[in-house]
C-alpha cells in the first residue's frame, strides 16, 4: 500500500492551495491532484515532498523524490494525476516509472 488516506484536489481551489501552508505531512497520507495540467509547484510550501505524475489510466509516468519547496515541475506529457505523499515514500515502496498504480475509487 502506497497511500492509506488520500485527499483528493479535484477544484481549482483545492488544486491551486495542494498542501501549501502545511508543516508535514505523514507516511501514508496523500493528495491526489485530478486534472494536475501535468505540471506542479513547490512554493510557499514547508516540507519535501515525493511526486508522481500519473496516467489516465494509472500508470506512473514520472517521479520525483524529495522535492523541496519552492520548485517547479515542467509538465509531464500525458500525465492526468499528481499523487503528492511524505517525502521518501516512494523509494520506500519501491515505486518506479511504468509501474501500475490502483486508486480505488480513482480509475
């Protein structure tokens, strides 16, 4: 299991505020970005992060581990989903690019 409580960022608000503000975030929780425009930022955020960009049908496409604030992610050719966990997470699961996810509820 990747992900055990996930948070979805389906509105443009929820998309645009994403985990800005917040101090931490813990292993095993989420945000799942529906509709990403397959690119992201990191600023006014407090913490790193792992990201993984997403195919419609649940591929991962990209990762990126540690991602530290204020940076910027260049979109992501085909990805329709940006899963944002605690950092280190995905090297903890052993995620990689081409693996297949399930979101139930998701795709």
């Amino acid at each position: 299991i990747l992900v055990n409580e996930l948070e979805l960022a389906e509105t443009l608000r929820t998309r645009v505020i994403g985990l800005m503000g917040r101090a931490s975030l813990a292993n095993g929780k989420g945000l799942l970005i529906k509709r990403s425009g397959n690119s992201i930022h990191t600023f006014f955020m407090r913490m790193s992060i792992d990201v993984l960009f997403i195919s419609s049908n649940g591929v991962v496409l990209k990762v990126f581990q540690e991602l530290k604030p204020w940076r910027l992610v260049w979109p992501v050719q085909k990805a329709q989903f940006t899963l944002e966990m605690a950092a280190n997470r995905s090297k903890e699961v052993g995620i990689e690019v081409g693996d297949k996810l399930i979101l139930e509820g998701v795709f």
